[in-house]
C-alpha cells in the first residue's frame, strides 16, 4: 500500500510504503523508488523485510527481500 502525504510548510510530498499487514516497509521523498518497492511488495510475507544498500550482506546478497533478523542483548 502506498500512502502520500505532503508537509503544508515546504510542500514536499512523502511517501510510505506498507506491506499487506500494515508495516511500514520505507518511507521516502522518492515517488520512482515508493512506486518500485509498493510494486514488488505485493503478496511478500509479512516476515521479510526491505533490503537497503549499506545493510549487512547487501554486496554479496542481491535479493530485494530479505528475513527479519532476530537479537537479543
């Protein structure tokens, strides 16, 4: 799902991009980048999340999905 939102002071439109259950997969000034990621999130589960360049593991894993990483301190 794709949301549009623009702040009344700048007029600068930002965009949101939420999976089928609602959870915020990015959130950007980009409409190419919020129209690339709202396509290819249609039907991902709910478990996966957005890769993002600079994240761990992104120069040798080339998937645009990748799982939640659990921790704990």
């Amino acid at each position: 799902m794709l949301f549009i939102d623009q702040d009344p002071d700048t007029g600068i439109n930002t965009y949101m991009v939420c999976n089928d259950a609602g959870l915020c997969l990015i959130r950007t000034t980009s409409s190419r980048i919020a129209n690339f990621v709202e396509r290819h999130s249609r039907g991902v589960a709910p478990s996966l999340r957005l890769t993002v360049g600079g994240d761990p593991g992104t120069r040798t894993n080339q998937h645009l999905w990748q799982h939640v990483r659990r921790w704990s301190k």
